[in-house]
C-alpha cells in the first residue's frame, strides 16, 4: 500500500511538472508573439526615404523647360525635389533651384551628373534614366514608376526602340490598318529637316501617301491616344512632303530637340520652330503608361 501511494504521488508531482513547464512554454510563445521582431537598422531607413515617381519625374523634365512660367508639373513637385536635394549634395545645383521645378538648370545640372557616371550622347541628355536616377537616390529615395525605352529593334528598314514599337502596334490596331514608316529613330544628322528631333528614340515618320485628309487625322488620334505627341506635317510648313511626326512621351532616350516637341505639345503648340498653335486633333494628352493602365 505504501508502495502505491508513493507511485501515486511521484506521478502528481511529475504532471504538476508539465503543467508548470507547458505553462511556460506557451507564456514564452505568447510574448514572442505579441513582441515585433526588431526593425534593422536598414530596413528603419528603407522605410522612411522618400519616392521619386520617374514617369512623373521625366515628364516635368519635358515640360518645364518650355514653359514661360515657373508653372510646376502636376504630380511632379515631390519627386522633382527629392531628385534636386540630391543634386545640390552633390554640388551640381545650387540650393535656389531646388524648388520642384525641372526647367533648364535641373537638366544642366543633371545632364553634368550623368557624365559623371561617364555617360555621353543621348545617356547624358539631361533625361532621367532608370541606372542614373537610382544611383543618384542611393539613401536619399527609391524609385517607382519605372520607365525605359527597351532594345532596338528595327522596323520598315529603320530602328526604333521597343517601346515605339508597342506604341504604333498598338496604334495600327486602334485604327485597323498598318502603318509604314518614312523615318525611324537613332538617326543623327540623317535629315537636316528634322532639326535633330530624329538624333534619339521615340520619333518616327509616318507614311500618308494615299490617305485623305480624314485619314491623316485620324492616324494622328490614334498616335496622340497612345502616348505620341503627334502632328499632320504639310510641304506649307516645311522641306518636307505630307507626313506624321510622332514623338514617343517619355521615351527617355528622346533628343533634345524631341524632349523639346513634347513640352510644346502639352503646351498646345505645334512642336515647329514658329511656336504656333497646336495644328492637330485635340484629345486629353497621356503618356504610354498611362494609357496601358487605362485600357
């Protein structure tokens, strides 16, 4: 009998054991669950840098530098400054231009950053690229919105890059028909009329012969609907015959003299030497990205 009651009571103390053990046990997991894990350092820092929005970003470096005014870019302020604080860090802009507007001294001081890097030609065109805009936020902001012109590719016997490519196919199925090229990208000093617009990507050409001018303006919707700042040219305004100009918005490889063809066109001029008044079919004006996210 003594035996027994010993058993019985090595065997409460070993339950009241677990029980004690069990309870520690799930108080422990508990805690661990009700305590964060703590931030690293990195990832507090990560967590509280800025964005810079580079559609938006691009856009104003366009825009801003053909306008009359300080007038700032709508959506772009934020990012535009982000991008020249880091400039002035750098001693590249001096602290009184730092004030969201990308106008001409912002592309000086960015084109100057990106030969830093080592850049020439069109990747040093004052233009934010995805490589150059990343490099100069490093612990100062993170990039979203990304934009590129992708590979070369060619098209009617002329380059273009890929994003002109989606665009006009896009194009042609919004119209029904192919569209032929007259003139491609990448193409400096290939034709003195073009006053360079052709030098970079994103500008192409378009053939209208045969079209009636019903037509001609419809091709030039259809290009504006996708991202293109397009116009109907006339031998009357130029030594050209009849044809489409189109430059690619925000094709971050565009010439300066494109860059400058599409600030005009958001201004509601015609993208010539004259400054005149747009020429073409008004419609509300988006780039290729904005387009994509709306249909």
């Amino acid at each position: 009998m003594a035996s027994a009651i010993k058993t019985r009571k090595t065997a409460t103390r070993l339950l009241t054991a677990v029980a004690v053990l069990s309870g520690l046990v799930l108080s422990a997991a508990q805690a661990n669950a009700a305590t964060p894990a703590p931030r690293t350092e990195a990832s507090a820092v990560t967590a509280t840098l800025p964005t810079v929005n580079m559609e938006a970003t691009v856009l104003a470096a366009q825009i801003d530098p053909r306008r009359a005014d300080n007038t700032l870019t709508p959506g772009a302020k934020d990012s535009v400054l982000a991008v020249e604080r880091a400039l002035q860090a750098r001693g590249l802009l001096d602290a009184k231009w730092v004030d969201g507007y990308f106008g001409t001294t912002t592309i000086t001081a960015y084109a100057a950053y990106q030969r830093s890097l080592g850049y020439t030609g069109l990747a040093a065109n004052g233009l934010p690229g995805t490589t150059s805009l990343t490099t100069l936020g490093q612990g100062r902001y993170t990039v979203t919105q990304q934009i590129g012109p992708g590979a070369h590719v060619q098209r009617d016997g002329y380059t273009i890059d890929t994003r002109t490519q989606k665009m006009l196919t896009e194009a042609e199925r919004l119209l029904g028909f192919s569209l032929t090229l007259d003139q491609g990208s990448y193409n400096p000093g290939g034709d003195p009329t073009s006053a360079g617009t052709h030098d970079g990507g994103g500008v192409v050409d378009v053939n209208v012969d045969g079209m009636t001018s019903a037509t001609r303006t419809a091709v030039a919707k259809a290009l504006r609907q996708v991202g293109f700042a397009a116009w109907v040219r006339s031998p009357s305004q130029g030594d050209w015959p009849w044809h489409i100009h189109a430059a690619a918005i925000n094709d971050t490889d565009l010439s300066t003299q494109a860059q400058n063809q599409t600030g005009d066109y958001y201004l509601g001029l015609n993208g010539l030497a004259n400054h005149a008044a747009d020429d073409g079919p008004r419609i509300p004006i988006q780039t290729w990205e904005e387009y994509q996210r709306t249909h």
